[in-house]
C-alpha cells in the first residue's frame, strides 16, 4: 500500500541522518510530493486564503490516507492569481479549502494548512535536504 504524504514526511522527519532522509524521498517520490514540496517553499507561490488555520472538522476515516493524491490537482483553486480560479470568491474558495481538508486524513489536513501557512508541521523537511533530493530544486527562486 502507497504510504500518504503526511506519513511519508514524518518519516523524513524522524530520520537521523540526511542518506537516511534521501533514501525515503527517493523511495516514496511522486509528483505530489515533489509539489507539496515546492508549494511549501517557494515563496512566488502564495495561496489566495484568509491567514492562519481554517475552521473545519477533522476526518476520522482512515482509509482517506491517499487522498491528498487525487486530491492535490484542485490547488490551484487556492492559489494567488492563478486564471483559472479567478471566478471564484473569497468565500467560495474557503468553502472549497475547507471541503478538502474535511475529506482529507487528519494529518494530510493539518499538512495542507502548513503548505498554506508555509510552514512544514516536520521541523527536520529542509531546504538543504531537498536541494540533494531534488537537484536544482527552487535554484531560480
């Protein structure tokens, strides 16, 4: 079974060493993770929802652990001037980020609202690590 993005970050997280860390990115790598990544820090990308976390009601399904996969392809509905969201309202866009986060595992959710805030909830997901995961990873930013 595929891990999630939650789990695998917190495996990254919890790693001692950066060959360790390396490994389980190379292990688990995908596009989603790869733009979870560059979403979280590159600074150009900025989201187009009201600051801090959102009120929503947290997913107790466990078998909703992979859904941020099918998931991730609605953000750019959240993001900051993209056109193909610029018919949507303020309160429509909390209403649709909140709806994600509901349907989310709880961990996959309260990782979104740190893409969101960008800020990781894994303190040990640095840059220095991405950048041999993923060479030239944010290089122009």
């Amino acid at each position: 079974m595929r891990l999630g993005i939650s789990e695998i970050l917190k495996l990254v997280d919890e790693a001692k060493t950066h060959k360790e860390k390396l490994a389980i990115i190379e292990k688990h790598n995908s596009k989603v993770l790869y733009e979870v990544l560059t979403y979280t820090f590159n600074p150009n990308i900025q989201f187009d929802l009201p600051p801090g976390d959102p009120p929503y009601k947290e997913n107790q399904n466990v078998d909703s652990r992979n859904m941020l996969y099918s998931e991730w392809r609605r953000m750019y509905l959240f993001v900051k001037d993209d056109p193909r969201s610029a018919h949507l309202s303020p309160e429509k866009r909390q209403d649709l980020f909140i709806g994600m986060l509901e349907a989310l595992d709880k961990d996959d959710a309260k990782l979104l609202i740190g893409i969101k805030n960008k800020k990781l909830p894994y303190n040990n997901v640095r840059r220095d690590v991405l950048k041999k995961a993923y060479p030239g990873f944010l290089e122009n930013v």
